[in-house]
C-alpha cells in the first residue's frame, strides 16, 4: 500500500528528509514554524487573531481563519505542532506519544484531512480478547461475517449480548451527532450498557478494555453521550493509523498554513486586558516579558489543566475533574519475535494484570519500523506513579509471556515509555459538549473539552471559536 506523498503546493516552506528502507515513503515534517526568537520583528506586530496551542484545536482554528484569509499568528510552547497527537522517530522508530486510533467516520476529520495523503492503514474491524488463558475473537459481522459467526459461541459474551450490540449500532445509526452529542438524557456508559440489558460477562471481558482504551477509563463512567458518538463512528468507518505515524495529522493541518505564522518555543504567561478594562480585545504577554497585541481576539487552545493559569484574573478558576492518564510502552523486536500477524487489537478481559490492551504496530504499519525490526505498543490505564519504567516494562513482559508464551516476549528490548497524564479531559456526567467558546470580549476558548474527548471534537472546537469570534467581530454574519 506505500505510495509516495505529493508535496504542497504553498508558500510554507517544507522539508521532507527520507527514511532510509522507505523507499516508497516520505516522512513529512511541517517546518513552516520559526522560533520566536528568529524575527523580532514580527512579534512587534500587531496581527488579527492570536492562537495559543498548536495542537488539532488550534490548528484547526489556525485553518479556518486561513480559509477566511484573516491574519494570524499561532504561538506554541513546545518545539513541535501537534499537541498530544504527535510522533516522535526513536531510533528509526515511529512512536505516537500515547495509544491513539484515528477513525475515518469522524465528520469533521473528513472535512479537514486528505486521506489519501495519509496513507491510513487499518486495523482488522474487531479485537482479539485475552480470557481463561487464550485469546478470543470479537469481529464486525458486517466486515468479517464468518468470523462473528465462529465467535458465537466464545466466552466473551452471551449469544443476546451479541445480539444487543448489533442493536445498539442500530439505534446510534438512526441518530444524528449533534443529537447525540446534545441529548439531554446521559448517564455513566456502564449504566446504559447495563439499561441495555448486556451481560456483566461482556461488560468485563470486552467493554471495560475496548472501549476503557478509548476513554481511559476502565470503570466506564464516561458520558454515554460520547460512548454513543464514538459507537456510531465505529459503525460508519474504520480504525486506522497514518503510514508515517498518528502525527502526520497534525502536520498535514500545518502545512496548509500560512508561511511563519506559527512561532514554536513561544511560551505565553498571561492574557490581559489593556488597562483592565475589558472594551479592547486581550493582549498577549510572553515569558520573556514582550507584549503580542490582536486587532480581533485571541483563542486559547491548550489543555484544559492550563486554561485557569492563562485566565487568572479574567475570571475564576473553573474547577475540573481528574483528567484521564495513560501509560504507553514500545518495545522491539525481530520478524520472528512477533507471535502474529494480523493487524488487530488485543484486549485484557482476564480483569487481571495492569495491561489494558496492546497490540503490533508494525502488523497495522509496517513503515513503523526500520526494515528487519518490528514495534510492539503496550498501553496501561492510569500512570502508576509507584513504580518506575524500567519496573513496569519488566512486569509488562512477564504479564504478556503468560498471553503470547514466554519464549518470543522475553527477547523483546523496552524501546521507550510515556507516561501522559492529560490523555483526555474528564466525560462523566453531567457534561456540555457543545459549550460557548467565548470567554469575553476577544477571547475564545477550544479545544477537546469544549467539546466531545475525540479527535474529532478538537477539530469541531477550533471551528467554533473561529465562527463566533467572527460574528462578535461582524466579519460574518
């Protein structure tokens, strides 16, 4: 499936180094960025909007006021776009930072992205379940008809359970996103799965991992609004990653941008008000003490542990619920080290161990490795602040030899580990997941806890912030 990514036609100026073994494939990097330290003259001026946080929120925002040709400027703390969708080449490997799954049915991703340009490759429409010491296959029956068939009868769930979850894709099919997203009836997923009428059996063995996994949360307590959403997501497309990494999303939304109008190692300190008056849209004050000034507004859109720090001043601190945490481990290993072949997700249903789900990377990617080596993707709930790396990459192995026997596993290498402890904004109930970005005069909020926990709903925030800062602005209408 490698085919070779066209570059852009833009004024950004980009840079596409081969990977060597690659030889069908790019690896694109946006480099249309500049340290804010390159051009002092640039931040002395004054542009129409600032943009705090190039990850997909704002970058989103940053794309649709490129498409409304209105100024910007797009800052970002760390040396990269991306956020927390980013890939990082260790030892020519690829590492998404975290367990991450992009789904091609998310309405607003398809809006946005070039799919082709991504090169997605995709996992088997099902999951392989750990369970009583051998693994048990869960699959679409619309995708893998036999295989649901076979699964019938397997101890993951009962033949109704299985016949509740083709009606529960139903009833999500028949409904809108925004009707779900707005509904005014959610409660925990856990109780509606249980209102549905499914076996605590399959809640454990398959619920509780496969869709803990997604919203790191292994108790289920997130929204159903946002289990419902994601349901019909999984129903409409298909779970895939980017040939070149979960990053190249990111990229590919910061190659459309205009050149230097996204100044990495740009830290800002504080958002204010000229005179604390509040009748003039916010300027932006730098950690190094230089002012960046917007003639329409600013749109915050960093993670949600950051916004009260930004906002002190402007108003109250908002207090949040525990973010979601996560711990992913990589390991390598030869060709003949890997016990599988298939593409597919493995998850733990023995409610036991600290794994979660794991799965081969280089059996959905094979361009996630450098050629002769494979990549194995290990993911935890939580962050496990007691023990070490090197701890828990010890007992990640001892765990998986009792699933894929100890002779393969045990001549795994630990590659790297990351221990993300904003994974994902909170979803328990109650929630709004269609709230107001704006914040006060020329200043909006984005990002995915405005929204729905999803790639998705970054993309979706962004948008807004951009469309009602226009509207305040009578730019339209």
């Amino acid at each position: 499936m490698p085919v070779a990514i066209s570059l852009p036609t833009s004024s950004t100026s980009h840079f596409f180094p081969r990977r060597r073994g690659h030889a069908n494939h790019r690896y694109q990097r946006f480099s249309g960025a500049q340290s804010s330290t390159e051009d002092p003259y640039i931040r002395k001026n004054q542009t129409g909007v600032i943009i705090i946080g190039a990850g997909l929120a704002g970058l989103a925002a940053a794309n649709q006021l490129t498409s409304k040709r209105i100024p910007f400027l797009l800052l970002e703390a760390s040396d990269g776009v991306g956020g927390r969708v980013r890939t990082d080449i260790v030892d020519g490997f690829f590492l998404d930072r975290g367990f991450q799954i992009f789904i091609t049915a998310y309405p607003e991703a398809k809006k946005l992205l070039d799919y082709e340009a991504l090169d997605l490759q995709r996992f088997y429409a099902g999951a392989k379940v750990f369970y009583g010491g051998k693994f048990h296959t869960v699959a679409d029956p619309l995708r893998h008809f036999w295989d649901s068939v076979a699964s019938l009868a397997n101890p993951i769930g009962s033949v109704v359970d299985k016949g509740l979850i083709a009606l529960t894709r139903a009833r999500v099919l028949i409904k809108s996103d925004e009707e779900i997203l707005t509904a005014a009836d959610e409660v925990p997923t856990i109780d509606l799965l249980r209102k549905i009428g499914f076996s605590e059996t399959i809640l454990d063995r398959f619920f509780r991992p496969f869709f803990g996994g997604i919203f790191f949360d292994r108790d289920l307590e997130t929204t159903s609004k946002l289990f419902d959403f994601v349901f019909r997501c999984l129903a409409l497309g298909e779970n895939t990653l980017p040939a070149m990494g979960i990053g190249e999303i990111s990229n590919q939304l910061a190659a459309k941008l205009p050149a230097k109008s996204v100044l990495l190692n740009t830290r800002v300190a504080s958002i204010e008000y000229p005179n604390g008056s509040g009748s003039d849209p916010p300027s932006v004050r730098l950690q190094d003490g230089s002012v960046m000034k917007a003639e329409l507004g600013v749109i915050i859109a960093v993670e949600q542990p950051e916004v009260n720090k930004l906002l002190d001043g402007i108003r109250d601190p908002v207090i949040t619920k525990p973010a979601r945490s996560t711990i992913c481990l990589y390991f390598t290993a030869e060709p003949n080290q890997i016990p599988v072949q298939d593409p597919v997700l493995f998850l733990n249903g023995s409610n036991s161990g600290i794994i979660n789900n794991m799965f081969f990377a280089t059996n959905v990617a094979r361009t996630y490795a450098p050629p002769g080596k494979a990549l194995v993707s290990v993911s935890l709930i939580g962050l496990f602040e007691d023990r070490t790396d090197d701890d828990l990459a010890a007992e990640v192995l001892r765990e998986l030899s009792g699933w894929f026997g100890e002779s393969p596993v045990m001549s795994w290498k630990h590659l790297k580990t990351y221990r993300i402890q904003f994974a994902q904004p909170n979803q328990c109930p109650p929630t709004d997941l269609v709230k107001s970005p704006r914040v006060g005069l020329g200043l909006y909020l984005s990002g995915d806890y405005m929204t729905s926990a999803t790639f998705d709903g970054a993309l979706v925030s962004g948008r807004r912030a951009v469309e009602v800062l226009l509207r305040e602005t009578g730019l339209i209408k």
